[in-house]
C-alpha cells in the first residue's frame, strides 16, 4: 500500500464491504443471540460547571480531575539505525512520576504526571494503573471516559484495541475492561450494551453497521447532553461475542500507509459501553397472606437502576504533512485530523484556563466529548509518545496536551434512577396469582356444593325408599322419618345458601382488587411527580445552604479579626481591607503560578503593610495562615526584607508556628522562610537564642514530607555554615550539637531523597568546615563533634555518591576532618584513607582535589598508613 494511494479499511477491502466472520454476525439478526441490537438511548448527563464542554446546569457531584498517564513506546527497527548515534529525546522517571524532555546534552525540561509508563509496561500494567479505577466507577453507575492521544505511530490503538490474538499479555484497555464489567455484571438482571462508531472527515459512522454513515448528534435543548439515536446499539453477553464485534469494528476502520506508520489510523474510533445494573438489597418486595379469604400487599418500593457508561476513545495521530508525506485524499484526510485535535485543544485550554466561552461546536469530536472534560464523567487520559529526537517537537506538543489536560476539573456524578416498570410488572404478576387463587376457590367451593346436593339427593332417595318399605309400619315411625327428612332437607338448603352468599363475597373482593388496582396505578404515578419534586426542592435547599455556610464562614472571620481590633484597640472595621487583600492573593495565585504570586506578594506587601501580613499568621482560618506564611517565606527570600521581618516580630511568629503547630504544610513553608533569615550573618544568633535549633530538630523528627525535611535541612545547613561562628566558634558549635542539629540532620538520612541528602552533606560540610578554622584558631581542642555523634560512617559511604550535590560536599567535609591529626585515627579505622587518595587524585574540582593532596602530605599518620598500605602518593 503506497503512502499516497489513498485510504483503504484495515482488512484491505473497500470501506463499503464487511468483514467476513466465521460465524454468521449481524447487529440486527438473531434477537436470541448473544448479540442483541437495541437503539442508543438517549443521554441525560449534566455538565459540572459553566466552562464545561457542555453548558448544562450543575446539577451536584464528586469533584474529580483528569487523570493523565503517559506511555513511551520502545524504538522500532527503523529508529534503532537511524537514531543509533543519538540518545532518547526523553527520560523516565517512573518511581517519581517524572519525565525529562531534553533539549540538547545539558538542559532539560521536567514534567510530573500522574502515571509514568515506561517501554516495558506490559498491556496489564497500563489497564490497572490507568483504566482500572474508570472501570470500577462505571460499573458503580458514573460515567467514565478512556482516551489516547499521542503522534501517529506512537502505539495508540495497540494500548486501546490490542485483541491479543497470538499472546493474551497484548490484549489491550477494551479487551480488558470488558472482561471486568462481564465479571461483576448479573446477567439475569444487568444488561451491557455496545455501540463501536469512527468520526472521519467530520462525519460519524457506524463502524458495525458500514452503510450507516452519516450519523446525526441530537442535543437536549434543556440539559445540553449529546445522543445519537442513529447508532447500532448491541447486547453483550459473552466475551468471544465482544471481541468478535471489535474485529468487525476494526475491519470496517479507515487506515493508511504513511512514512510515519505502516497502517495509519485516518479517524477516531469511539467505543461505547452501556452498563444497567439493578440494586441488590434495596429491591422491592412483595408479600401476600392468604388465608382467611385475604390478600396483604405488604411494601411497594420501586427497585433502583444504575446506569453507566464507559467511553473509550482511540484518536487519529496528529501528523506533520512533510514528515509524513501525506498527499491526494490522504494528505485531506491528514488535515480533517489535525483540525479536529487542534478544536479538542483549545477547549482543553479553555477549561484548563477557566474560559467563560469554550469552543465545543468547532468540531464533532468536541461535541462527542463534551462530558469526559469538564462534564460529570470519571475521565483517564493516555499520551503516547516515542523516544526519536527527531520527533522531539511532536513529542514536546504531546506532553503539553497532557499537561494541560491534568488542569481539567470534572464533576464526578452517579446515575441513579427508579424501575418503576419493573414494579409495575411484578405488580401485575402479583394481581393475576391473586386472581387465579380467587378462581380455584370458587370452582372448589362449586365442587362441594354439588358434592352437599348430590349427597342430599342419595339419602333423599333412600328415605323414600325406606318411606316405602316402612309403610307396613306403624304411622308413629313413618312420621319420625318424615320430620327427620324434613330437618335434613332444611340443613342442606342452609349450606347451600351459605355456599352462595361466599361465592358471592368471593366476587365481590376480585372487584375490589381490581380498583385496588386503579389505585395502585394512581398512586405510583402521584409517587413519581412527588419524587421529581423532592429532587428540584434538595437541589435549590442544597444551593441556598452553600451560599449560607459561605456567607457564614466570612461572618465568623470577621467576628474573629473584628474582635481582636477591639481588644487592641483598633477600629472593628478594619478586616475587610485585609481580608480583601488576602483573596485577591489567593485569586491572582491560582491564575498565575509563576511570576503572577511574586507580583501578588509585592501588591499585597505595598497596600497591606508588613505588619497586618504578620498578624495573620496567628488567623483561626487555616487557609488564611497558609498563604499568610507563604507570603512571609516569599518576602524572606529577598534580602532587603529580611531585616524589617525579624525587626516585625517575624522571626518569633515562625518559630512559634513551629513549637504550636502540627500542620506539616505550615512547618515546611516555616522552615523555608526560617532558611531564608538564616542566610542573613545578623539574624543567625537570634535563631539560635530563641530555641531556634531545637525546634527545627523536633520538626524533622516528626516530618515525613520529603519537602518538609529539605527546607528543615536547608535551616540547619546554613546555621552550621554562618560566618558569626567565626568570631566564638567552639561556644556556638556546642549550641548546636548539644540542641540536636547534627543528631537532626543524621536522622534526615532516613528520607533518602536526593534533595534531602544534598543539603544534609552542605550542613555537614559547613559544619566541618567551621571546626577546622576554630581548631586552627586554638579555640577548638579535642575530637570532632561530627565524629564523636557518628557521622563519619555515613560520609564514608556517601563520598563517592552519584549525585554531584552530595559528592562535592561530602569530599569537602572530609578533606577538613583530615586537616586535624586528632581525627586521624578515626578516620583510618572508618576507612577514610582511600577515599581521601581517590579525592586527591580524581576529584573533579581542583581546590577539593589540592586541599586533600596538602592533607595526605601534612599528616605524619596519614603517612604512616599509606606506607603500611603500599599506596604510592
């Protein structure tokens, strides 16, 4: 198949013509088969928000936002020869969740998601890190999209549509969610339906039914949801059945052979996968007492449905004509694709950036998935890419989708309604039981009557014939005979006016039960307009109770800020600037992340003051003391505002935010403006008087947040390093080791974070350092404190560490150990000698590098050792 010579289906025939299947299959045959067709039923799905794909009104949910997981495929044959010189454009960090886009051999861009898939994720991998959760939230009765996205070539449609014909581990993401929904479904009392579609150039066609080619979308001019009433829709029931049906899908799609890919996806295929499960322990049920001639219905409750639907989406590649050589039909095929992801793109920008407009109508595909982003659908987002430098820019346009995409905010929804079809059924069979039992016991007691008459009969019969025969007899016998007839007689003309009069209150119940049955009709159609009421009154009581406890949080704030004016003495007033100030902080913020929170804490510091931003550091509101303390550490980190801070009172509010606080939020935000103070030589000693030590020391004790123990490590480093232990170092150095600092800073290393480590090895470098120059002085005698709390076997270890933070520190901090010839000994049986060799003679910077060689030299026991060790220096 040449690159230009048009498009073709994936089975090579014309697209017009089936798949030929070794079993006989059509959606419309058999409606006994395993593979029932039924008309798609319309949508009802509301939208979560104005800038929505939809612009339906909320109608209440589960905030949930788009999960994005990325997917390297591995170099192909052609790849492994042309690029066979060149590196990857891109590295996986799989256990951080990172990925590193490189521009060229020394920089780099870093992208965080919320799954990173390596080249050797296996197809189960993906599902059950990526799809699984969809799956589960579908089969609980929300909505649930699956999309992928990528370049073409990039393994889109093997995530998605691997049938895994040869080897099942290739079964891909529909495959296997089916098999999941097939396990947990009920097949007696769930159903599971199916429609397989492809968008191409802008028209929607069935790809179970080819003839079917112009699909029509209807939109609910009320709720704004999308239906297509054009679509095959087929009952599933059986897995084979389901991937029989995607073969027949895949067979009718549209594909090309481009420079890029040798069987080229030319439209969107979208599978939608219909889920109806019933309610188990919340059914209905119905209970009768017969006896006594009487029928109790004893509870009608109408049984709960769940609807859910899974929508998996496998897009076209976004292609480069000139790379993909695309030309003729193929080359207008090419730009119907890349239209309709540019229209998908910028409504994605539109809801990641909070648009009030957002394009939907630009494009089909838009119009389709307007509930997977911003909608009320659980949505999970895989991104292909390769790992060619020559796709670097596809690559890099693939990743920013992504990221973008995870700024999405959908309102998470559960499809609930009432069968009261169902009920009305069972209703119906209940009635007609009731009936026949009524019958039986008519034709039951018809049969006694009969039975009393005939009796009655006989033993007339008799009488007369002992009558005739007793004639003979006296007339007194005769008469008794007669009046014991006569009373016999009159007994069973009794029964059987009794008989009649039940036959006829027998009657008269089945017509009553027949208007109990009016009623009931009446009554379940008065149940349903009450229902719909009660659910249009709990959603306006629902909104008028979040305006409420709004209006009623900003009360309790300013009550609270109000009162403690008064107690100062200042105007009650006064809150509202501030608390203006600080929203207008939080809103410019979450607009601008970036340079936008640098201008927001300029803005706020100018028109609020320093010392109304320090007061709310003591606020009850939580949200109002985090972006209070995150504007103080942003201040700190500008050194003309250091001084005003600690002059503020600033310093002491930090500290006392660490001694009164369990948040670990606020204690890494703290820590991080107390590290910024400490670089300032004025404010180091105030640190340290004011129990500044100890308190970083319990905070990293108690932190887990890696985060967290880099900023408390970052505090500590610089205190160890400050150039005012120069003027009573060994007093200082005491203060530090005896309030924790060194004993913190080991216990730092449990972490095992990079970051964590890097500043661990500057602390302890600073520290070493410091003792050195005291020890030179004359002002220091004696053992290393380092030494002394076991720190050198963690700088043994960690001399030759991989990462060149840690390394140059922890060289540095041995070479000034060495310098003292008191620390000798220790360092020899730590098995420091050969790493201070190594340094000497491989060490990348060349004042580390001399200051070793001038420290083996210097050291008569240093000496000594490398002879007895034969090293030659």
């Amino acid at each position: 198949m040449a690159a230009s010579g048009g498009t073709s289906n994936r089975n090579g025939a014309n697209s017009r013509n089936s798949l030929k299947l070794d079993k006989p299959f059509s959606p419309n045959s058999n409606p006994n088969s395993s593979l029932k067709s039924k008309s798609l039923p319309n949508s009802a799905l509301r939208r979560s928000s104005p800038a929505s794909l939809g612009a339906a009104k909320n109608d209440g949910g589960v905030p949930g936002r788009v999960r994005v997981a990325v997917r390297l495929r591995p170099r192909n044959s052609e790849e492994l020869i042309a690029d066979a010189d060149f590196a990857d454009c891109v590295e996986l960090q799989p256990e951080l969740k990172r990925l590193k886009l490189l521009k060229n051999n020394w920089d780099s861009d870093t992208y965080e998601f919320d799954e990173v898939l390596t080249e050797f994720a296996s197809q189960k991998r993906v599902y059950e890190a990526v799809v699984k959760p969809v799956v589960e939230s579908v089969l609980d009765g929300y909505n649930g999209t699956i999309m992928a996205y990528g370049q073409t070539g990039t393994g889109k449609t093997y995530t998605l549509g691997g049938l895994g014909e040869e080897d099942t581990a290739d079964r891909g993401i529909m495959v296997r969610a089916m098999e999941d929904i097939l396990a947990e479904v009920s097949l007696e009392t769930d159903s599971v339906t199916v429609s397989y579609l492809q968008l191409y150039m802008e028209s929607i066609q069935d790809l179970l039914d080819p003839a079917n080619d112009n699909i029509s979308i209807v939109e609910d001019p009320k709720t704004g949801d999308v239906s297509l009433p054009g679509a095959s829709l087929v009952e599933i029931r059986h897995q084979e059945s389901f991937v029989e049906l995607l073969r027949l899908g895949e067979a009718h799609r549209f594909a090309a052979n481009t420079k890029l890919n040798t069987e080229s996806s030319r439209s969107h295929a979208i599978l939608m996968v219909h889920v109806k499960r019933s309610l188990k322990g919340r059914d209905s049920t119905l209970g009768s007492d017969v006896g006594g001639h009487s029928h109790l219905v004893k509870t009608l409750k109408a049984p709960i449905v769940r609807k859910g639907k899974l929508v998996v989406v496998d897009l076209a590649g976004s292609e480069r004509i000139d790379k993909s050589g695309s030309e003729g039909h193929t080359l207008e095929e090419a730009k119907s694709i890349n239209l309709s992801l540019s229209a998908l793109g910028k409504c994605i920008n539109a809801l990641a950036e909070n648009s009030a407009h957002v394009p939907v109508r630009d494009s089909k595909l838009t119009r389709l998935l307007r509930d997977s982003f911003g909608g009320t659908a659980r949505t999970s987002l895989v991104i292909t890419i390769g790992p060619s430098p020559r796709h670097r820019g596809e690559t890099t346009s693939t990743i920013m989708f992504g990221q973008r995409a995870m700024k999405v905010e959908n309102m998470v929804k559960i499809k609930e309604e009432f069968d009261y079809k169902s009920l009305s059924r069972r209703l119906d069979i209940q009635l007609d039981k009731l009936i026949a039992e009524h019958e039986r016991q008519k034709k039951s007691f018809e049969m006694e009557i009969e039975r009393i008459t005939k009796e009655a009969q006989d033993r007339i019969s008799e009488a007369e014939r002992s009558h005739s025969n007793a004639l003979e007899g006296s007339v007194e016998c005769a008469d008794k005979e007669v009046e014991e007839l006569k009373n016999l007689v009159k007994k069973e003309t009794l029964l059987r006016k009794a008989a009649e009069e039940e036959v006829s209150n027998l009657r008269t119940q089945v017509a009553q039960l027949k208007r109990s049955e009016t009623s009931c009709n009446l009554e379940i159609s008065k149940l349903c307009k009450s229902l719909e009421d009660e659910q249009n009154q709990k959603r306006k009581l629902e909104g008028d109770i979040a305006v409420l406890q709004t209006q009623l949080l900003q009360l309790s704030f300013e009550a609270d800020e109000t009162s403690r004016r008064l107690d100062r003495g200042e105007p009650g007033k006064v809150l509202g600037s501030i608390d203006s100030q600080v929203q207008q902080v939080k809103h410019s913020q979450a607009q601008e992340p970036g340079n936008g929170e640098k201008a927001s804490v300029a803005k706020l510091f100018e028109q609020v003051g320093l010392q109304k931003i320090l007061s709310l550091l003591e606020a009850e509101d939580y949200d109002v003391r985090i972006h209070a303390v995150k504007v103080v550490a942003n201040l700190a980190a500008e050194e003309t505002n250091q001084q005003k801070i600690v002059e503020a009172g600033g310093l002491s509010s930090l500290l006392m935010l660490l001694r009164n606080t369990e948040d670990e939020t606020i204690h890494r935000v703290a820590a991080g403006a107390i590290a910024n103070l400490a670089m300032n030589e004025t404010n180091q000693e105030l640190i340290m008087s004011q129990g500044g030590i100890s308190l970083l020391s319990i905070t990293a004790a108690n932190a887990e947040d890696p985060q967290t123990l880099r900023m408390v490590a970052g505090a500590i480093a610089n205190l160890c390093g400050n150039v005012m232990i120069l003027c009573y170092p060994d007093k200082l150095q005491k203060k530090l080791r005896g309030e924790g600092g060194i004993k913190a800073l080991l216990g730092m290393v449990r972490c095992r974070h990079p970051d964590v480590l890097a500043q661990v090895a500057r602390g302890i470098a600073n520290f070493a350092k410091c003792e050195s120059r005291a020890s030179i002085q004359g002002s220091k005698a004696g053992k290393s404190f380092l030494i002394e709390d076991g720190a050198l076997p963690w700088i043994v270890q960690n001399a030759n560490n991989e990462a060149s933070t840690i390394k140059r520190h922890i060289e540095l901090a041995l070479c000034h150990l060495a310098q003292h010839e008191v620390n000798a000994r220790d360092m020899m049986n730590g098995g420091a000698v050969w790493e201070l060799v190594r340094i000497s003679r491989d060490c990348s910077r060349e004042d580390i590098r001399s200051l070793a060689h001038r420290t083996l030299i210097s050291s008569p026991t240093f000496q000594a050792e490398m002879r007895r060790l034969r090293i030659d220096h």
